[in-house]
C-alpha cells in the first residue's frame, strides 16, 4: 500500500507547481540576487521527502542559493498518526527555520500535508509565512472510497465510514481527522477533533485567535484538479464539497449558509491555478465587502 500511494504524486502536478514557483522565488535586487525567501515543503499520506526530490532538484537548478527543507517527519506509516500530533511535531521543526527568516517564508504543502500546515498557520502567532501552496489537498474533508480507504477499511465503504471515523477511537487515524460525510453532518461537527474546528464550523474558545493568526498568510494558493484521482470531491482542494444531495457547492456558495465558516479566507489574496484540461477557472472569487477589508485578486494561469 505504502508502494501504491507513493505513486500518486503525479507528474501533473509538479508540473503544474513548477512555472508558479518564479512568482514566489523572487529575486532580491541584483546585489542581492541570491536572497530568495526559504522553501519549506510538507509531504502528504504515506509520503516523505522522497516524494518531493525532483521538485527539490528543480528549484535548486532554476533559483541556486533558495534554502529548501523538504520536512522528514511522520513518514510512511506514521502519517496516520492524529493531526493534531503532526501538528506539533511539524511546528517544532518549522520555528528554527522561520527564526533564521525574517523576510517570511514559502510553504508548499501536499495532500494531507495541506491540512496540518493550515492548523499550522492558525495555531502559530508569530509564523512568517508569505505563501501558503496547497497541492491537492482535502481542505473541506474526504468523502469517497479510495484504494487507501479499502486497505484501511476493507469491511466499510464510505456510506458507513462515519461509524469509525466519528468515534474515539476512529478520531486517532488522521484520515478520520478529515473524513466528512455529508450525510451526517450532525455527527461531523460533533465528533470532528480536527476539521470542524479548523474550518470554524464549530465554536471554540480559539476560533477568534486561529482566525487571526491565520490572516497573517500573505498568498494562498490553492492547486487541484479533476484528474486527482483520490481527493474526493476533487473541489474540497478549493474549499468546494457536497451538500447532502451531493451536489458539488463551489467556497463562495457554502459562505451564506455558513457565515463565519473559513471567511478568513476571502480575506486573503487568492492565486488559484487551472485544473488540467479545463477551460474555466476551478476557483471561482467574488470580490469581498469593504467592510472585510482589501479587495482580493485572482490570477489565473
């Protein structure tokens, strides 16, 4: 299994990263020419760094002197360990590397690993983050029977995966840290350890902080696509996910039901990237009220 899911960093999608990243290493000034800012890069399930060594050659090769760390923590099998858990081990190696940047860093950030750096930037009040890449990841959960699922679970499919994942027990697995069914939503907000508070979907005495520690992002952007294969909606990669009838709500549709769900968000600038082969963008961004703050752009390329 370990074999299988190393497979699925596809081509594609390193591709599709590689022309963004001269619009976030960009160069100082010619005297100067080398100071670029750190690149901190966190894999995703089953992963490790490994994963990520053509996309570290790459920016070596196109941008010498750009310090990248390709974080190799909770590797393998130990990236079902809970998300919370990852959390900290993850903040623990990343303050060093911040300390050492005080012009801010890069953060590139795939599949599950979208998930912890965005608990990450919420719980972290002094992180320097300029960019914040998030590459295929479940940002609004999972919701499909997957090969990962199959081996995980072999007697569950995801019409009853929310018997395991929304107990003590299941809350241990990090794939149930973010499993969401949309059928029990009831049952998600409540026994959900990681994603309803995250996403803001249910109140907790931090939910005021996170928020605020999370607008200190400068750049988020967000990378998927139909062709992933896995994250399920493919939309949750753009905060998308289904409504019980499991109809595909876009972010900006879910915001009047939800009103204080993730509208930290649409107080950032926005980058989003095309899905291969798609005409219109995938993420959709309507202008914020004044009374939010900056106006938002959206380059699509």
């Amino acid at each position: 299994m370990l074999r299988l899911w190393g497979q699925r960093l596809p081509a594609a999608w390193v591709l599709l990263l590689l022309p963004f990243l001269p619009l976030l290493l960009l160069a100082a000034p010619a005297p100067h020419r080398a100071s670029y800012k750190p690149v901190i890069v966190v894999h995703g399930l089953f992963d490790s760094s490994y994963s990520f060594r053509h996309l570290l050659e790459y920016i070596n090769e196109t941008h010498p002197g750009t310090v990248v760390t390709v974080l190799d923590l909770f590797d393998g099998r130990e990236s079902l360990r809970p998300l919370w858990e990852q959390v900290q081990g993850f903040r623990e190696a990343v303050v060093p590397i911040m300390a050492k940047a005080p012009q801010g860093v890069h953060l590139i950030c795939y599949s599950q690993g979208g998930l912890v750096c965005r608990a990450l930037l919420s719980v972290m009040d002094d992180h320097n983050v300029d960019s914040f890449i998030s590459l295929s990841s479940p940002q609004m959960g999972q919701y499909g029977d997957t090969d990962y699922l199959k081996w995980l679970f072999p007697t569950s499919m995801r019409s009853n995966l929310y018997r395991i994942c929304y107990s003590p027990w299941g809350q241990e697995f990090s794939i149930c840290n973010y499993w969401h069914d949309p059928h029990h939503d009831d049952l998600y907000l409540n026994a959900s350890s990681f994603l309803a508070l995250i996403n803001g979907e249910r109140d907790h005495p931090n939910a005021t902080v996170w928020r605020k520690n999370f607008l200190r992002v400068g750049h988020l952007v967000l990378i998927g696509g139909p062709d992933d294969g896995v994250i399920t909606p493919w939309q949750s990669s753009f905060f998308g996910f289904y409504d019980a009838n499991e109809t595909v709500l876009e972010m900006e549709e879910q915001l009047p039901a939800r009103p204080t769900h993730q509208s930290e968000l649409l107080l950032l600038r926005l980058v989003c990237l095309k899905p291969p082969r798609r005409k219109k963008p995938a993420c959709r961004v309507q202008r914020q009220s004044e009374s939010w703050g900056p106006g938002l752009s959206c380059a699509l390329s």
